[in-house]
C-alpha cells in the first residue's frame, strides 16, 4: 500500500508541475484506479464483517470514481504525511469545486446541491425526481 501511495505521490507532483493549472481540471482516471484498490486493500484488512468490507468498499470507490481531482488529491494526502502533499492538497482545495454525481440522472453538482438517500448514506440525488 505504502508504494503504491508514493507511486500516486510521485505522478501527482510530477504531473501537476508539467501540465500547470489545467492538471487541477482534468479527470485523474489512472490514479483514480489505484486509488480505489488502495481503498479496497485498507478496508479489507481493516474489517472481518464482510457486510462493512462492501458497505464502506462502495461508499469510497463511488466518491473516487465519481469525484474529481479533489478527491483522489485528499484520498492521498490523507495518507502521507508528506508536506508537498499538503501544499498540493491546498491548492486543489482553492482551485476545484467538490462535485459528486446523481444517481438518478448521472449528471454533475456541486456537493452541496445534493441530498443523500436515508436509507442506504451512500446514493446521492439532485431531486425527488430522481430519487
């Protein structure tokens, strides 16, 4: 886990220096990807109930995957305690918005805008429409 943390590290700092502000706007699809099965590899040495291991799996893989660079900024920083990591992490904060995606419409919004379903604390919902 800990390599595949630097390895992210690593691309983040490199890539955000070579590409400059447009790096904070695009989507991170590989890190994303290795994000998630970081996520999974902690849950599943975490937790023995197989029930939390999928529950908690879901809840993090859906924020990654359908988060932005913000999300998989923070998912890193988080976890190493690198200060190149927080500097990074800050200035992501200042220059992209949280987002997350209904699932009803699959569109788009700011985190904000929307409502999470009582039921399972995972679904998010612009509306009852789509609820």
């Amino acid at each position: 886990i800990d390599l595949l943390l630097r390895f992210v590290r690593n691309v983040f700092l490199h890539d955000s220096v070579v590409e400059g502000e447009k790096w904070f706007h695009q989507r991170p699809f590989k890190e994303m990807a290795i994000c998630t099965m970081i996520s999974i590899l902690e849950i599943l040495g975490t937790y023995f109930d197989w029930a939390v291991v999928e529950w908690r799996a879901i809840r993090m893989c859906t924020k990654l995957v359908c988060g932005n660079r913000r999300d998989s900024v923070k998912f890193v920083a988080k976890r190493l305690t690198c200060p190149c990591m927080k500097k990074l992490h800050s200035a992501t904060r200042k220059k992209v918005a949280k987002i997350g995606v209904c699932d009803g419409c699959r569109k788009q919004f700011p985190s904000s805008d929307l409502y999470v379903c009582t039921g399972c604390m995972i679904a998010e919902y612009c509306s009852k429409e789509c609820q």
